[in-house]
C-alpha cells in the first residue's frame, strides 16, 4: 500500500514570505494554515482525505454547503478535485477548488456591479 507520511508538514521557508507581509502574503500564510489544519487530522498531513474535506467543507465553505440541495454535490466536487485519482486531495488540488470558488465570487461581483 501507500505508504502514511506523519511528519508535520514543513513550515514555510522564512526567506518566501516577508516579515511583515503584505495583505496578499498573508492571504497565502492564511490559505496554508487551513490546508494544514484540516490536513494533520488523519493519515497523511500533506493531504485532504474525504473525511478532512468534508469537514473542511462543512466548516470554513459552510454557507455553500448548506444552500446545496443535492448530498452528493461536495464527494462529487472531491472526485472531480482530485486530479490523480489518489482518494486525497493534495495542495495544489486544494487550490483548485480555492481558485475556482475566487472565480465565481469575482464572476457575480462583476455581474452585479454597474457599467460605466
């Protein structure tokens, strides 16, 4: 079988992030910090299990969750997430869901928004 990494993932390289980061730097430290939170729960700490996204899901994606009529729709979305079909969901794979849910935030405020 695969074999379970149970190292703690690496804290970020000092050297990436300034010391006093800007609003984006602390976006990424924050979207970091999630991942891993959800990440060190069970089995490998550098993935998303189905339990961990679920939980991930129903927790910090709540108002998306509830406004789903279909139970269905958040295992689908880890499917279609999960690129090399491994039954995790690595960071990468997890910033795909972030980069698409921002598109679609970003697609609605620019519906809503008056032209000039």
């Amino acid at each position: 079988g695969k074999k379970i990494s149970r190292n703690p993932p690496p804290t970020p390289n000092p050297g990436i992030l300034a010391p006093q980061p800007t609003e984006t730097e602390r976006c990424i430290e924050s979207l970091l910090a999630v991942f891993q939170r959800y990440a060190g729960r069970e089995g490998d700490s550098c993935t998303l299990s189905k339990r961990e996204f679920r939980a991930f899901m129903d927790t910090e994606l709540a108002a998306f969750t509830k406004n789903q009529k279909d139970p269905g729709v958040v295992d689908r979305m880890m499917k279609k997430l999960d690129m090399n079909s491994d039954g995790q969901l690595d960071f990468q794979e997890f910033l795909n869901l972030i980069g698409g849910i921002a598109v679609a935030c970003h697609d609605s405020l620019v519906l809503k928004s008056p032209k000039p």
